[in-house]
C-alpha cells in the first residue's frame, strides 16, 4: 500500500508535462527526467532568432522575409514536436525517481533565463540589426503607401557606403526626434539637379519610363481626403530602376526646379518616390550619412495589397 | 530508589506489549519514508500536482494558462523587435 502511494507520487503526470511545454519549449522533457533531450529542444525553439539576425546582417535576398516566416514556422513546430514528446515521455514513464533538477525553483530559473534570453536577443535586434516602423505618409507612394509597416537594416552601411536607389530611413533636419523616408538620387561626389521637373544627376537627364494605370491598382489612395490622382514611371538612376509618383493638382506641392549642386562629401541627396508631395533634400538639403538610421529593406506588413510584402524593390 | 521502582514497573508493563512479527519492516519503512522526504523537498509540489490531477477543471484552466503564457511570451518577443517607430515624413 505505502508502496503504492510512493509511485503515484513520482508519476508524470500528462497534463503537467504538457503545461510546461506550453510554458517553455523543452520543460517538460525536463519534467520528465529528461534534461538534455529538453535543452537541445529548447535550444532548436530559439534557434531562428540567431539565424534571423545572421541573414538580415549578411543578405539581402528578395525571399528574405519568406525565409524568416518559414523559421518562425520552424520554431513553431519545434514547440508542437516538444509538447508531444513530453506527453508521450510522461505516459510511459511509469514510477519515476525525481532527479536533482525536478524543483520548481528550477523550472522557474530555466523559464527566466529563456525568456530573459529571447527578449534580450529581440532588444538587440531592435537596436543594432533590425528596427520597425509605420509609414504613415504619402511621401514614398507608391513604393511604400501609408501604413505600411516596414522593416530598417540598421548594418546595411555596415561594410559599404549607401549608393544611389537606396531607400532609406534618417533622422529629419528639422526635427532630431522625426524619422522620414526618402530614396537616395545621388551620393558624394554627385551632382545632382532638377530642371523643368526632370531629375539630372551627373548632368546626365534620368531616363523616365510611363508606367501603365494598373501599376496603382488595389493601392490608390487619399490624401487630406482627396483621391491622390497623378502618373506613376520608372525611373533609371545608373544601375538602378525605381517606381515615382508625379502627383497633379491639389497634390503638387512641391514641384520646382532645384539648382545644380555637388553634394558633400559623407552626405547624400534624398527624394521622396511621391515627387510632388514630398519634402526631402530639395528642402534641407543633401543628409549627412550619419543620420541614416538604416536601410529601408522590407515591408512585413503592407497596408493595402499583400502582393507588396516582403523585399522593396 | 523510588525512581528506580517507577522504572521497573513501566518496564514490566512494555515487557507485555504484543510486538507484532514486521514490527521491524514497518519501522524501517518509515525510516526510509521520511529520508525520501527529507531528500526530495519537491514533494509537496509532486503532491500539489497529484490533487489537481484529480480536478479535470483545474486541470484544464492551469493548461490554458499555461498555452496563454507561452503566447504572451512570444507576443512580448514580437512585439519587442516590432515595437513601431514612426515615419514623419
């Protein structure tokens, strides 16, 4: 009978098993006596992050953001494979002699330490890989349309210098605590002008290309309440080809020739993709690269069309 | 000598005491029952386990708390990494 009651208290019992699965990948194997088989799943649950950061410093692939999904979906069957595991391991473990670690003092710790460890790493992420931001304006249209939600390679002028067509995230002249989003037209050493509403860059006219209406279909939008109706091109900048929005009236507000310049050394000149609705270098100015704040790679959340997800092109 | 008249007769009356034949085995079980607890201080959580096992309702809401613990988890995680700045322009 005694006998008996002490192998009912050293059962695993199913349901706790899963309990700690949900909580923490890998506790329940913990739970059930095995601590290395709950490390190593542990250990494959926070595994994407690394690898997250790692391909978002290194590459720049157009499937980048497919690939990230696919790792959270990883980690995520990593956790369904953990909590299953565990409750097959606490239903054949039969009457089970408590290991050392079999305390909830250190279930708990394990828990801190993770949780600790994964929200540190998306901390640093944050701060020296990857930062997120909404757009909430027209400026970039229709590269970017308001309220896309995009995501900023902070090491993307880790290695090389930011060229021409890059879009970038920098910190506002006017105002140090606003962030604005502007393309790259011309780099140090560049001359750059605008004359007649046509963008020359090294006394070379940029190449236009009209695009067909059907290039805004599903992302049209209003601005101050007014359909913004204008043409969209491509534009050709050295290597590089670009969508531009030439808003019409209401909408043109900031049309208007822009004297030649040579822009400074470590600066660059930035325009915004919506041309006539934009306030960019033509204001304030070619940008020192300090201010950069990154490179605007990916949308993760678009606004209006999901067929803008992932890469900017 | 008064003390040792009293000890006599308390010893006469054990001496009478009927000490069944596993009177050994069950003192040695206690023994090793009470070392097992004193070495396994978790017991009381093993034990706290083994009544809500026996309270399917209790049972089920832990497990939902913890699937909603791991969530919030991940959702802290998210949302730190996509905690959003704002374009002004």
């Amino acid at each position: 009978m005694d006998e008996q009651v002490v192998q009912n208290r050293y059962k695993r019992r199913i349901w706790a098993a899963v309990l700690m699965s949900l909580i923490m990948p890998g506790l329940g194997q913990v739970y059930c006596g095995r601590l290395k088989r709950g490390l190593v799943l542990n250990f494959l649950n926070i595994l994407p992050l690394p690898i997250i950061i790692v391909l978002f410093s290194l590459s720049n692939s157009p499937a980048l953001m497919q690939i990230v999904i696919a790792l959270i979906l990883a980690g995520g069957m990593v956790q369904l494979t953990a909590i299953i595991d565990s409750a097959f391991l606490a239903k054949c473990a039969g009457g089970y002699q408590l290991k050392d670690y079999n305390s909830p003092v250190v279930y708990a710790l394990l828990v801190l330490v993770v949780t600790g460890g994964s929200i540190g790493s998306a901390l640093y992420i944050r701060d020296q890989g990857l930062e997120a931001f909404r757009v909430p304006t027209a400026s970039c249209y229709p590269t970017i349309v308001p309220n896309d939600r995009i995501l900023a390679n902070k090491n993307a002028y880790n290695r090389t210098d930011p060229k021409r067509g890059d879009l970038v995230v920098h910190i506002c002249p006017f105002n140090r605590h606003w962030n604005y989003i502007k393309r790259i037209v011309a780099v140090a050493g560049d001359t750059v002008e605008i004359k007649d509403g046509r963008l020359y860059v090294n006394s070379q006219k940029l190449v236009r290309r009209k695009l067909p209406e059907s290039t805004l279909e599903n992302i049209r939008i209003t601005v101050e309440e007014k359909p913004l109706e204008g043409e969209v091109f491509e534009e050709t900048n050295g290597n590089v080809k670009y969508n531009i929005f030439l808003a019409e009236p209401p909408h043109d507000k900031t049309t208007g020739d822009f004297e030649k310049l040579t822009v400074p050394e470590h600066h660059c000149f930035v325009l915004g993709d919506n041309r006539n609705l934009s306030r960019d270098s033509r204001d304030f100015g070619p940008i020192p690269l300090a201010t950069i704040r990154g490179r605007a790679d990916h949308i993760y959340w678009p606004a209006m069309n999901w067929s803008h997800f992932g890469k900017i092109e | 000598m008064k003390d040792r008249k009293v000890y006599d007769s308390w010893r006469q009356e054990k001496r009478q005491i009927d000490v069944s034949q596993n009177f050994t085995d069950e003192v040695m079980d206690q023994i090793n029952s009470w070392e097992q607890s004193r070495n396994c201080p978790l017991l009381k959580t093993e034990r706290l386990i083994e009544l809500i096992s026996f309270h399917p309702l209790a049972k089920t809401g832990l497990v939902m708390a913890g699937a909603a613990t791991g969530i919030v988890r991940l959702i802290i995680m998210i949302n730190t990494i996509l905690s959003n700045g704002v374009i002004n322009g």
